[in-house]
C-alpha cells in the first residue's frame, strides 16, 4: 500500500522492509476465546494483510477445529506471505534471568532439538528495576 491510500496519512510510521521482514515482525492471534474462520481472517488480511507477518493459533482452541478449516486458514495466510505458528507447543528454547551485561549467548543444546531449516521467531524482554517491561522488535532466523 502506498503512503498516499492510506487513511491516515498524516501519521508518520517507521520504514519496514517488504516481506518477507527479518525485523518489525507483527503478529496476530488466531482463534483464542473467540472464533477466527476464513471469512473473518480474509478481511484481516485483505485491509491489513501488507503489516502482518504471522499468524500465531494460541492457547491451544485450533485443536479443536475442523482440519479442512485449519488447513483453509492456514493456506489463506501463506497466499498473503503470513507465516503460521503456534504457541506453547514448542515453548521458548531459553530464558535468562538476572543478566547484568546486554548480551547473552544461547547455549547450543537449547537448538539440539529443532531440525534444520526450522525458522525461530526471538524477540528480547526486559525487567526495568521499577518493574516495567521493555520488549525489542521480533527477530526471524532460519536453523542451518
């Protein structure tokens, strides 16, 4: 989409690369505790498709849909270039807590278990001392 159609276009954005994006990744939720069927996830994509770049099924709901609808979903996304995750079936791969320097290397058995190929989503969180939280960009890399 051009800055000129959008509605707002007084409102500044910062640049984004075109996708597939490595960083400024957005996410959406799937069907959570409401329903997210084809009809509804074509009109997300259709006014918002160019800004997400993955659709997260979360809390565990898409288990209990239909396979056609899962896999009709899941193709509607890959049609707009949306990756397709889940959450809390992999789990993260590592946390750290009580870091005092701002860097920190992911022990190498913490991908032993992922195949090659496999692409992981990291993204850094913070702990303010006042108790804020303080998140970076979502990053994209792919496991060789």
């Amino acid at each position: 989409m051009a800055a000129k159609d959008r509605a707002f276009q007084f409102i500044r954005l910062n640049q984004r690369d075109e996708k597939p994006r490595k960083t400024g990744v957005t996410e959406i939720r799937g069907p959570y505790y409401s329903v997210m069927g084809t009809r509804y996830l074509q009109d997300v994509l259709d006014t918002m498709g160019e800004w997400i770049d993955s659709l997260k099924f979360a809390g565990g709901s898409f288990t209990l849909m239909p396979r056609e609808q899962l896999e009709a979903i899941t193709s509607l996304c890959h049609d707009h270039d949306v990756l397709v995750s889940t959450e809390d079936m992999a789990g993260s791969v590592a946390e750290a807590t009580g870091l005092t320097e701002p860097e920190y290397r992911l022990p190498g058995e913490a991908l032993e278990s992922l195949p090659s190929g496999a692409t992981i989503f990291w993204q850094v969180e913070a702990t303010t001392p006042e108790g804020g939280r303080i998140a970076s960009v979502t990053f994209v890399t792919k496991i060789e």
